[in-house]
C-alpha cells in the first residue's frame, strides 16, 4: 500500500498545506480518504483525474475533509469527456442524507447524468472494498466522525483518524498497524476540544502500540520541532511530520 498526503492543513489557508486528504494506492486501485480543498489540484500534480478516482471514505462532512468533492463532481459532467464508471462513497450514519440537501442546494448541477453515486454507510463494523479489508470505529469528533482502518491481503495495515480527540475508538483502530494517521491541530497548550494535541497523538502511538506515526492536520501554531520533542515523550517508534504530498510505502 502507498498512502500520500494531499493535504497536511486544515480549515486555514496556506500556500504550503491543503486541507485534509489522503490518497491510498492497493494493486491499481485508487482510493481518497476525504478531499479537503486543494487535493483536486494535488491529485493533478500526480497525474490523476476525475476519471482515476475508485472510492472515496469519508471521516466525517466538514468543508476542510470534503469540499472538494463539489468541484470533482462538477468536473465529472464535463460533457466532452464526462466520467462514466460509478463512483461509491463510504462514511457514517447520516451521509446520505447530508449529501441528498448538499445536492439539492446546488439545483442538481452536481447530479450525475453518465454514472451513479453510490453511499455506503457504516458505523462500527468491518467490510471489504476494492479487496481491502476495512474496519471502521466511532472517533471523539462529531455524531457521524469515524475512522477508519485498510488491511490488504498481505496484513499491511494503515488507520485514519479524521478529526478526533483522545478516546479509545482511535487507540482501537491504530493497534498494531504499520502505519496510523493522527490529526494534530494544535501544540498542548492551545488544545482544542475534540482534536489532538502532540502529547496525545504519542498516547495514542504508544498504546496502540503502531509501527510508524504519521502526523498532519496541523493549523499554523504548531512548531515542527516542538511536535516532534512532545510527541517523542510518548512515543519511542517512527514519527513523520507530513507535508503535502508526502508518500508512505508500508
């Protein structure tokens, strides 16, 4: 599995990070964990369009995890060279309805005329997709947050958190993995309720007991120095401080 980061920032914009997202590659499948503003731009940059994306998991329908997904819908119905093959989308309890009123706020120009979107959704449980196993858990954020963890056929695995706080649904998802994405908004001592500090993601990283700690969603207090100096309080393994389009091979 290859996992690159396309967004390593959050709501605030910055010329160097986008907003969240995430693409996972497994044996010529593409997949998109959330799709922040910026990432459709970042998906060119790696050569891929509208047409190469398989599936997109959804943390959670924050503009900063999913509102580019608007623009990827309406470059779809491009009518010189529209996307044909449908396009599933998997998230919590309660998306379908949010994407139904998103749609409808837009007069159905996002609607699909040459495919179908077709939503998942799941709450606590395990399924296969793309021959992916992937288990997703409630996570400290908001009523439809979930993270989730991809398992390919040889074991590899890589958990995501979204948004989150500490909480024993994350610790869950990233025990034992290869590699675990946490969110980290804010250095310790400007915590934010419902998001992660470096302190708490090196918990987290040390309980699950992870391989190699990725971390990202960062807004512009946090010191990439000092993230590492907590973090490493906590956590004894790997850390990797993401930048946009950072590459993970696991």
């Amino acid at each position: 599995m290859k996992i690159t980061v396309l967004g390593s920032g959050t709501s605030v914009p910055n010329l160097q990070r986008n907003s969240a997202g995430y693409l996972l590659e497994e044996q010529g499948c593409r997949i998109l964990i959330d799709f922040g503003y910026g990432n459709v731009h970042q998906l060119l940059r790696l050569g891929i369009t509208y047409h190469d994306i398989d599936r997109i998991f959804f943390t959670h329908p924050h503009p900063d995890h999913m509102c580019d997904l608007i623009p990827f819908l309406f470059a779809s119905k491009y009518p010189l060279n529209p996307r044909t093959r449908d396009l599933p989308i998997v998230a919590g309890p309660g998306f379908t309805d949010y994407f139904e009123r998103m749609m409808e706020a837009f007069n159905h120009w996002l609607t699909p005329d040459s495919y179908k979107v077709r939503i998942t959704e799941l709450d606590e449980e395990t399924r296969t997709f793309d021959g992916l196993e992937v288990t997703s858990g409630k996570v400290q954020h908001i009523e439809m947050s979930r993270g989730f963890r991809f398992a390919n056929a040889e074991g590899k695995t890589v958990a995501f958190s979204g948004d989150t706080d500490y909480c024993a649904g994350i610790v869950e998802l990233g025990r034992g993995s290869d590699l675990l994405i946490l969110e980290c908004s804010t250095p310790d001592d400007m915590k934010v309720e419902k998001h992660l500090t470096p302190q708490l993601c090196g918990r987290i990283a040390r309980e699950a007991g992870c391989q190699t700690l990725l971390l990202t969603h960062f807004y512009p207090p946090c010191d990439m120095d000092s993230v590492r100096e907590v973090c490493q309080r906590e956590f004894s393994g790997k850390i990797i401080l993401s930048d946009d389009l950072t590459a993970v091979d696991i």
